[in-house]
C-alpha cells in the first residue's frame, strides 16, 4: 500500500504499483508529490519513486516519438500535380546539375538556389 500526498493536506492511497503508476501517467500525481516511505518513516518527494521514473521515461520516449514523425515545415504539403507553377516547369530530363538529395529525381529549389550562388562566387565553374 502507498501513501501519497499530491498536495498539501490531501492523502491518498494505492493499492499497488500499477495503480499508482497509473495515476502517476493520468496526470493526478506530479512532481510536487510526496510519497510516505514506511522504512524510514519519511515524506520523499514522488520523483525518487521507481514508478514515477518510468513514468517520466515513458513521457521522454513518447516526446522524442512525436517529435521525429512531425513535419517540420511552415509550408502545407501539397501534390505535385497541384502545383501551379509545375505547368511552366521544363520537363525532368532536361535539367542539369545534381539532385540534393540522393535519389531525388528533380533537384529542390534550394539546390537550385545553392548551385546559383556558387557559380555567382565561382564564374566559369
């Protein structure tokens, strides 16, 4: 059995760890909360629980997921046969130079851009 305390003057008690996982991920515990540590019949602060670690370790990797598959751009993506500029586009295999990245078959505005400056600081290469 758990005592806790999420705030001053309130207790509250778990019947096991899971339920006290479980209101730990539910958002009802936070890092203000105490918890009673019967060996040493103290108030510690939940933070040092090893539910609330895995908790806060479920948090960090669910952060670091969210983050990773987050379209990181100000622009909407749109289809290429949406574009309205596409229409005045020469066709793929007439341009020259190197695609950006790897693989890409059209080079991106940016390697376009990139490639422009550096023949304006470098004429005739």
């Amino acid at each position: 059995m758990f005592l806790v305390e999420p705030e001053s003057g309130q207790r509250r008690h778990y019947s096991s760890p899971g339920a006290l996982g479980a209101a730990i991920r539910r958002g009802e515990l936070g890092p203000q909360a105490r918890i009673f540590h019967q060996a040493s019949s103290q108030w510690l602060p939940i933070t040092v629980h090893p539910e609330y670690r895995r908790a806060e370790s479920d948090w960090e990797q669910g952060s670091i997921h969210r983050l990773r598959t987050r379209g990181w751009t100000f622009l909407p993506e749109q289809p290429a046969e949406s574009d309205p500029l596409r229409a005045f586009a020469p066709p793929p295999e007439s341009r020259s130079g190197p695609a950006l990245i790897p693989g890409d078959p059209e080079p991106s505005w940016l390697g376009s851009a990139f490639r422009q400056l550096f023949h304006l600081a470098r004429p005739g290469v």
